[in-house]
C-alpha cells in the first residue's frame, strides 16, 4: 500500500541500525534521583532544613559535573527519572514551606510572649 508506514519495517530498520547510544542524562538523573530522597514524614523546621542541606551539598558536585553539551532528545528512562525527581523537589519544595510557615507560627508566639512580659 503506497503512502502507509509498517510498524514492522520500522522495527527491522531500527534493529538493522545496531543498538542506540545510550541517553547520557540517565546516570546523572540516577545520581541526583540517588542524592534526593523524600523529605522526612516529620515536617519538624530543624530536620527539614538539616534534610535539606544534606540534599543540596549531595547534589553539589553532581550539578559541577554537567556539561554545556547541548540537550539531545530524552529518552523514556531519562523521562521517567527526570519525573520522579521533579516530584522529589515538588516534596522538599512543600516541606520547606511548611518548615517556614512553623517557624514563622514560633516567632510570632515570641513576639506575643515578650508583649505581654514588657506590659505585665
């Protein structure tokens, strides 16, 4: 049939091509996915940031190590890995934000407190 595409004679032509190289974003996204676990189940403000910090100096030296090499096409692996870290991030990103909102909760209880020791 003229103008029709056989997904068979696209599977013969992409195996009679050899092996494809591999996507060179997988090792490091392994690596950062390796350097960003989920923030702790306990959203207490020292952890979080203690957490935090831990993540952010494991993925220093990752994030030094890239290239400017310019983005080749993704791979299904890289996009599956790219999209757990960015649901990673999305955690920390809330964590943080609920750490910020206690510690601001905590402030404001000592300003309170020290209002009324000063008109006490």
């Amino acid at each position: 049939m003229t103008g029709s595409i056989d997904v068979e004679d696209i599977a013969d032509a992409d195996a009679a091509a050899g092996p494809r190289d591999p996507d060179p974003r997988v090792p490091v996204l392994t690596a950062l996915l390796a350097a960003t676990p989920l923030p702790p189940a306990a959203l207490e403000p020292e952890a979080v940031l203690d957490g935090f910090a831990a993540v952010m100096a494991a993925r220093g030296p990752i994030v030094a190590s890239l290239s400017a090499a310019p983005p080749a096409p993704r791979s299904a692996d890289a996009t599956a890995l790219l999209a757990e870290l960015r649901a990673r991030e999305r955690a920390w990103l809330s964590a943080l934000d609920e750490a910020h909102r206690q510690v601001g909760a905590q402030l404001g209880g000592v300003r309170r407190a020290r209002t009324y020791q000063r008109a006490g």
